[in-house]
C-alpha cells in the first residue's frame, strides 16, 4: 500500500479530538501483525525494546472540528482533507516505518507512539498518561516528532501561556457615564500599546526564537446602556526556552501590569534543543539545509521535560493546520519516509 492510500484510508477515519476510538482501532489493527502492540485508551504504543538503541516516533491522531472537509481527495499531487497535514501525514509516515522490514532489522529498536488529546488542553493531552504508564520510553536515546515542519528540521519550541487580563471600573448609565468608570475605554491605552508591540528576537543554541505577546480575546459589559464595570482580555503569550515556567509568569505579568488582576489560566514549558545529540547530528545531515526554532508549542516540551531528547521533523506543512482547506503535497511523505527509513537503518 502506497502512503498516499494510507493517508486517504486515515483522513477517511473521523478523529475529531475526543473521538479518537476508531482510528486507534484501525492502526492497532494493521500493525498488531507484525508488531507488539500495547494499547492504553485510545492511544497505542507499537514496538517494544529489545536492547538495541532505542529511538521513538510520536504523533496524535485527533484533529480539530471539521468544517466540510472529512473526506479525502487528490488533486494536482495534493491529498486533501481534515488532519491531512496536521497529523495524519506524519501517522502515516509512522505507520510505513514500522512496517518496513529494513527498520525492523536496524541497529535500533523503533517504537511508534500514537496518542489522543493533542488538539485541546494542556491537562488533557493524552501522551502525559502514555508516558506515566510506560516510563522506559524516557530511555529512548532520541524521539522525533512528526508535525508538520515544511520538511524543515525543528528545534526546541516556544513555551506558551494564557492569562484573563481584567479591567475593572464601576457601572453606570450610558447617559450619565461621569457617575462610573468604563472599564473597556480604561483598558484602551494599555490595548493601544499591546496592538503596538513587537516580537522580541532571543538566540537560544545559534536558532532564532521570537517572544510574543497577543491579545486574542475580549469582552465586558451587559448591556448597550450601561457602562461596563468588568472588561477581561485574554493575552496568549509564546515564549523561548531560555524562561523556565515561572520566568516566563513573572515576564507576562510585567506587561500586562496596568490591569487590575492578572489570572493565569494554562501554562506549558517550552521545549529544549538536544545539544550534542549524536542523532540530531545524523538527522541533521540527512535533512539537509538549515536547521530552524519551533516557533509553536508542540510535545517536544513534553518530552523534553522529562529529559528526553526530541526533534520536530514531518511531512505536513505549517501553514495548512486547521484550514478548511487543509492539505499536503503527496511527494512530502516519501521525502520524510526517506529520510528516516536512512536515519533509523544506518
């Protein structure tokens, strides 16, 4: 089967985040034939140690929400459809690898780890309880992630944070606004300044990461003439991994600090760059071209805070995520299949 056909068969399974059940069961299914497959929910973890080196490979299975597109096509060396790029292109490349006899009979152990929950919180991510529940995939001499990277080599990734940016004043008629204090317009100089802003550059490892600071959301007031005494924004913030956690807390609250109250509602680290990695070299060569920063959050964060050395490297393309129009060029998966099938049997 061509991995053109794999990932038509995988976008033609719905995988929306939460309904993760079906696809689970049709990858555990096809590669139970040849490999030890360990299923927990609807994640699956194929292959196992054997002790050779071990390297693993990770993707999610869920998508975001269709919007008309759940159903495959091809068109003009094109494989669209919900998921095509991001994940299942990468799923697919997973699935192939595992498959190939020359991998299974490399110098290393090659294990393919497909979880659920990666498009929704933090908390809820399902690759967490993968990890708790098989601990010796922490001794996985390197792990590639198999998110879209336009066929780039990406390090490390930006941390990500959210926090309600509250403005508080006091309700009024509309008609006689001088007896209250509108919290939106009090909110106005500092949102001024945020629309203003610029990514800050910070050099993490010779890579180019970019601090980022964006208001994505608002709302205040109950009605259209009463002055809001309540204004909330939501301030999404990305940050380079030379911030631990607390850090980066300390750096959003410093710029939000002209609000009333600053609440922090999800957190996640930022992911680090495996220095000194004799894989990454190897991976590093067999890309070819310059290695870049992961400006997005993806779960090399997660793996790398468990002191697990990761890499983001896959075939689907950055910014074809969650478009209704979501797709990747076929040719993308024999390149990424290529270059690890070399990676892992070299």
């Amino acid at each position: 089967m061509s991995l053109a056909t794999t990932l038509v068969e995988l976008i033609n399974i719905p995988s929306v985040i939460g309904n993760e059940a079906e696809i689970t069961s049709a990858i555990e299914g096809r590669l139970s034939a040849t490999l030890p497959v360990q299923r927990l929910g609807n994640a699956l973890v194929a292959g196992a140690p054997t002790g050779k080196p071990l390297i693993a490979l990770y993707g999610h299975t869920d998508t975001v929400p269709e919007q008309g597109n759940g159903t495959a096509s091809i068109h003009d060396g094109r494989i669209y459809g919900l998921g095509a790029s991001d994940m299942k292109a990468g799923i697919a490349v997973m699935i192939h690898l595992l498959e190939d006899s020359a991998v299974a009979g490399g110098p290393y152990d090659v294990v393919g780890v497909f979880y659920d929950k990666e498009e929704g919180p933090m908390d809820e991510n399902g690759l967490e309880d993968v990890l708790d529940a098989l601990p010796w995939l922490a001794n996985a001499e390197f792990s590639v992630v198999l998110e879209p990277t336009d066929l780039k080599l990406e390090l490390g990734c930006n941390g990500a944070m959210n926090a309600d940016v509250i403005f508080t004043g006091h309700a009024a008629h509309a008609a006689r606004p001088w007896l209250g204090e509108n919290a939106v317009t009090k909110a106005g100089a500092w949102l001024a300044a945020m629309h203003e802003r610029r990514p800050e550059r910070f050099e993490v490892a010779g890579l180019e990461y970019f601090e980022v600071f964006s208001v994505t959301r608002g709302n205040g007031g109950v009605a259209n003439n009463v002055l809001p005494a309540r204004f909330t924004t939501n301030v999404n913030y990305r940050f380079p991994p030379i911030f631990s956690l607390d850090e980066a807390e300390q750096r959003l609250r410093a710029v939000a600090a002209a609000a009333d109250e600053i609440l922090i509602t999800d957190r996640a680290a930022a992911g680090t760059v495996p220095e000194g990695n004799a894989h990454l070299d190897r991976l590093e060569a067999l890309v070819g071209g310059a290695k870049t920063a992961k400006q997005g959050w993806t779960d090399v964060a997660r793996l790398t805070g468990r002191q697990i050395p990761a890499v983001n490297y896959g075939p689907g393309e950055v910014v074809q995520a969650h478009q209704a129009s979501e797709s990747v060029p076929a040719a993308n998966l024999d390149t990424v299949f290529g270059v690890l099938r070399r990676f892992l049997t070299t």
